[in-house]
C-alpha cells in the first residue's frame, strides 16, 4: 500500500552487529506499510531501538550505551542507511566495552559518496541538520519531535497520558516551542528589573551634572590666567635659554682653542724631551770617539801588525813537512821494533834448540843414541845462529835510539809550531779589533753629524712651536671666565625652566582636570539620555512587549488545542467507532472521556480503550507537529511499537483504515498481531533461537 505522498525521508536497511540479541544481520526496509512481526521478546523493539541509536546516539537516562551491547561481547555497531531530500545518507555508530563500562566511539556519516569521520556530538549536530531538526534539542542529544511524531518506545506510549496535567501541559509546549514565549516574557521581566536598575544606576551617575559643568566654567578662566602666565615664564625662559646657548658655544670655542693649546704644549714637550735625548747621545758618541782614540794610541800600527804575521806564517808553513816526517819516523819505530822481536824470537828457538839436542841422549824418532858429536856440531851451529842474532839486535837498537832522538826533535818543533799558530790569532784579533776601532770612529763620526743635524731642526721646531703658542697664553683664563659664565646662566636656566615648567603643569593640571570633567559631563550627559531611553524601553516591555507574547502564546496555544481537539476526535471515532464513548482534548491537554453522556476516568477504560486514546492521541500530535514545523524531513516517516495492545478483532481492522488515512510514505509497525499482516505491503519476521534474534522475510 505505496502512498502517494512525496517521500521526504525513507529507511532502505539497518545492520546490527552485537546489539542486544543480535550479532550480525542486515535488515532491509520497502516504502509503503511495512509490518515487523515476532513473538514477544523476540527483539522487534531492538530494530526500532537501533535506529533511535543510530539517528541520535546513546542517552545515559534514556537510551544508555549498556543497555544496547551485546551481553559478553566488547564491541557491537549499527549501520543505517536512508534517503532524504534526493541524498544517500549512511550513518555508523560504534559500541566498545572497556573494563565494566560500555561506551560509544568515534562513527561516521556518509553523505552520497562523502565520509565523515566524526565523534558523538559532531554526529548529532549533522544528523539534526539532516532532518531538519531545531537545534536546541542538539545539546539534549535528542529529539522530541522524533520521540512524539515518528518513534515513541512501546513503554513510553501511554506515559503522556499518565502524567500530571501541569506536566502534560509543559510537554506539550515544550513539543511545540510554545514554552518559548514563557521564556521570553520571563526574560523580558528579568530585562525590565535590569533596565530599572541600570536606569536608577545612570540616574545616580548624572545627578550632579550641573554642578560639574558650573565646574568647567571655573577651571576656563582659570586655566586662561594661566595660560598667560606660561606665555611671560616662557619668553623669560626662552631669552636665558639663548643667552646659555650663545655662552655654550663660546665655551666650546675657547675649550677648542685650549685643546689646542695643550696639544701644541705637548708637542713642543714632545720635542724638548727628543732635543735633550739627541744631544744626550751626542754627548755620549763624543766619549765613545774619545774613548776609541785613547785605545787605537795604545796599540801597534797596523804595518807591524802585519809584519809579525808574515812572520809566524812563514815558520808555520814547515808544519806540514814536520808532521809528515812524524808519521814516517813514528811508522819506522815500528818497524824496527818489529824486527827486533822476530830477531829475539828467532834467537830464543836457537837457544831453545840447542838446550834440546844437548840434553837429548836418544833419537825420538829412529830410537839412535845420539854422540856427543853429533851434539857439539849443532851446538856449534846454532851458537853461530845466536851471535848473528845479537849482532842484528845490536843494529836494530841503535836504529830505534836514532829514531826516537829524531822523533822527539821534530816534535818540539811542531810544539814552537803550534804556540806561534796561537799567537798569530790574537795577532789577528788585535789587528780587526785596530780595524773595528777605525771603523767605530768614522761611523760614530757619521752618527756625530747626523745628531748635530737633528739637535738643530728640534731647536728650529721649538722655536715654531714658541712662535704658535704665544697668541694662545691667556686662553685658560679665558676657559675658566667663560665655565663660570656658563655655571651662572645654566642655574639661571635651571630655576626659569623649573618656574616655566610649574606654571606650564598647572596648566596642564588644569587641562587634564578640564579633560577629565569634558569626559565626565559627557558620560553624565550620556547617562542621562540612556537613563531616559531605558526608561522608555521599559514602559513599551511592561505595556506592550509582555502583552503581545502573552497573547501570542495563547492564540498558538488555542490554534493548536483546536486542531489537535478535531484531529484526536476524528483519529478516536475512527478506532473505537461506538457511539456511547466519546473523547475530546480540554484546555490542559487532557483527554476528557465521556460514556454515555458522563465523565469517565481513564483508568476506568479497558486496555483496548486505552491504547485507543493513547494512539490517537499520539497520531493527532504527529499531524499537529508536522503541519507546524515546516522545515522538519520525517514527516513521511512513521513508526509504531505495539500500537494495537489489547485491540479486539474489529479495532485492529481499523487500523487498517488508520494506515490509508495517514497518506505516509513509509509506516513501521511493530506487532505480534497476525491480523495486521494483511493490510501491510511487506512483513518482516523476527525470530529468536539460543538468544539469538534473526529476520526472516
């Protein structure tokens, strides 16, 4: 049973996963009646419960978080998909279980295409923004337009009609933003009794306004004496100031001309101090000459200097001759000792030998006696040997004593050879040092004119310096004259500045004090016109403002009593259809129900009865609301949680009569009544196995 209305918002399907007897399904919906039917307990109201969750979150008071997670599971989500104004919307909404506590994260909403990333509140602003929900209900964090036109829990159906009147009448108001004008006119009250205060606050603030303007006129002819008389301290001030000035740069000038002065003092003490130094070493090159002449007097000519050198040189050239026949008569002692131990060693065998034969009586060898013969020939053998020995030795001893006697001759000479060397170097010495002496002279000679020269510029420079300094004598005085000048004028300025600028700060003072009353007379006088525009303000909020929201309120008031009245009266005959029992809305919004003529409570009703008015008069708000909140989007959207409680056989065909009237897009019903399956276009079973919910369709 499609309806023909335009189709503001439709739900296309919800998926479940961990929430409450659910763990993992996917429920599609269709436009038109759509009946979700299952035995009680069965977890048809999860499915509405999911998609109250999924639209607006996790209430602590009325939806919590624990109530809707699976038991024994950490995490549970819920994804609900729907069209609204031409838009594909997909919204996800997580569960997770942390220690005892079960709280909902981060989800996301996707809108054609675009996610979202987004926490709770995010999501609740874009969700209220989607279905054109007012705003105010955001921090609330849902919505009493869905609760009383789209979705109201099945426990929650019948409580509006439990409530105190005063209660039900706040509700109602608070349903339809009526309460608004309470608030308004409770705040224009407030506003008044601060207009009042602050009105009597400015009033205080300008009371003595005339005497502080009487005040100002004072300080203008005050403040005009003074102002003359900072005009005299001025020019008095101004003349020292170019007198001080003028003497300054006197100062200046004579300190310049001072500087001067000093500076060509010290120059001239500069060279005074270089001329005493000049002719000092002048003094001491003369006794350095002196002193060298008196020295090169007491020493020889240079001639015979040369002459003793020619000399010694002379006997110093058979040095080399002298130590060549040294080495040769050293080597020839050698020689000859050499010979004359072989020449003792050839004599010592022969002596050896004949000493042998001669005590020898048998031959080693042959075993012979050897005779006394035979003896006597090599006796006399070898003493032959032995005396040519001696004679050798003889010759070779004589040789060493001629060498040795040569030998030591030529050393002494080399000794007198070796002294005259070292007399020939301080021979030498003395000579350079003759030369040195004569050189000394002539450069100290040299140096002599050069410090005479320099003695004489130094003298010329003094005399210049003289010259600059004379004309500039007296220039000191002149310094100190002309410092205490300064002094003078600098406390004349002193005192004429402090008199110009006390005058100059009671003008000021007077000035600022004129200041201060200017900005203090215009505060008073704006004080006074806005105490007076406050007061206007008041009058129109006491005598017009509060009047028009009390008459607004119950004009809107009446207009909705009245067409909720029609409504209800219509939505009631409709389900009930006995002429004997009839119900009306009073002033207060409470159903009055009359039996037979007379007032009868609703308590006294059967449950058929009840759920009657309670369905009617949930149904006459749904259409009040809806033709009054133009913007929202669920208008099409309705959904019914065991809407038919104790509905006999012919009231639950009226309902069927209640579906065609309503002209709804998309109507969700909850039920486990079998008849209503037949006036549905589509019925979606629910059933229940090992705790555990399933859909079948």
């Amino acid at each position: 049973m499609i309806q023909s209305q335009e189709e503001i918002m439709f739900l296309k399907s919800i998926h479940l996963k961990n929430i409450r007897s659910y763990v993992d399904e996917r429920i599609s919906f269709s436009p038109g009646a759509l009946l979700i039917e299952g035995d009680i307990g069965s977890g048809k109201s999860t499915i509405l419960l999911a998609i109250d969750f999924a639209l607006f979150g996790a209430r602590a008071n009325e939806l919590p978080a624990s109530s809707l997670l699976r038991t024994g599971t950490n995490r549970g989500e819920v994804v609900l998909e729907f069209t609204i104004d031409g838009r594909e919307v997909e919204i996800k909404r997580v569960l997770e279980k942390k220690g005892a506590s079960v709280t909902q994260t981060a989800g996301h909403i996707t809108i054609n295409g675009t996610r979202k990333d987004l926490m709770s509140m995010g999501m609740k602003s874009l969700v209220f923004e989607l279905l054109g929900y007012p705003k105010a209900d955001i921090k609330a964090g849902k919505s009493m337009i869905y609760r009383y036109t789209v979705y109201t829990p099945q426990e929650q159906m019948k409580q509006i009609m439990m409530q105190k009147p005063d209660d039900r009448l706040n509700t109602i108001r608070a349903i339809f933003n009526i309460d608004k004008y309470k608030r308004i006119r409770e705040n224009a009250k407030a506003t008044v009794r601060e207009l009042k205060k602050n009105s009597s606050h400015l009033d205080g603030m300008a009371y003595d306004l005339g005497l502080k303007q009487e005040k100002r006129a004072a300080l203008l002819k005050q403040g005009e004496v003074l102002s003359d008389e900072v005009k005299k301290k001025e020019s008095v001030y101004m003349k020292i100031k170019e007198n001080l000035e003028g003497k300054k740069e006197e100062k200046v000038r004579v300190q310049e001309a001072l500087k001067k002065l000093n500076a060509l003092i010290h120059e001239k003490n500069v060279e005074k101090t270089r001329l005493e130094n000049e002719e000092k070493m002048l003094l001491h090159i003369n006794e350095e000459i002196k002193d060298t002449k008196k020295k090169l007097e007491q020493m020889k000519s240079e001639e015979e200097y040369k002459k003793n050198i020619a000399e010694i040189e002379k006997g110093i050239l058979e040095k080399e001759v002298l130590l060549k026949r040294e080495n040769e008569l050293d080597e020839g002692i050698k020689d000859v000792r050499a010979k004359l131990t072989e020449t003792n060693t050839r004599k010592r065998v022969c002596e050896e030998t004949m000493k042998n034969i001669l005590a020898l009586s048998q031959c080693p060898t042959c075993k012979q006696t050897v005779s006394s013969e035979y003896k006597d020939g090599i006796r006399q053998k070898e003493e032959d040997k032995i005396e040519k020995f001696r004679k050798i030795l003889v010759l070779h001893t004589n040789a060493l004593e001629e060498l040795k006697t040569e030998l030591k001759g030529v050393k002494q000479k080399i000794e007198v050879i070796v002294e005259n060397e070292k007399v020939l170097i301080m021979i030498k010495v003395e000579l350079a040092s003759l030369k040195d002496a004569k050189e000394s002279i002539f450069k100290r000679k040299q140096k002599q004119g050069g410090y005479e020269a320099s003695i004489n510029a130094l003298k010329k420079s003094i005399e210049l310096f003289d010259k600059e300094i004379e004309p500039l004598c007296d220039t000191e005085d002149m310094y100190v004259k002309v410092e205490k000048e300064v002094d003078i004028l600098n406390g004349e300025h002193t005192v004429s500045l402090a008199q110009f600028e006390k005058v100059k700060q009671q003008l000021s003072g007077i000035d600022n004090e004129k200041v201060a009353l200017d900005k203090e007379i215009d505060e008073k006088i704006l004080a006074k016109k806005e105490s007076e525009s406050l007061r206007e303000i008041t009058n129109w909020l006491n005598e017009y403002f509060v009047a028009l929201m009390e008459t607004m309120e119950k004009h809107i008031m009446l207009s909705v009593l009245r067409d909720f009245d029609m409504l209800f009266r219509e939505w009631f005959n409709i389900l009930m259809d006995d002429d004997s029992l009839q119900a009306r809305i009073d002033a207060g919004f409470t159903p009055v129900i009359e039996q037979n003529s007379y007032e009868t409570s609703y308590d006294f009703l059967s449950g058929g009865e009840k759920t009657s008015i309670a369905l009617a008069y949930r149904l006459a708000l749904n259409k009040v609301i809806n033709d009054m909140c133009e913007d929202i989007k669920t208008k099409g959207l309705l959904i019914l949680d065991e809407p038919t409680d104790g509905f006999s056989s012919e009231q639950l065909d009226k309902v069927r009569d209640v579906l065609v009237e309503l002209k709804l897009g998309q109507t969700i019903i909850v039920s486990h009544e079998e008849k209503i399956e037949s006036f549905v276009d589509k019925i979606i079973r629910v059933v229940k196995k090992d705790h555990v919910s399933q859909v079948i369709i």
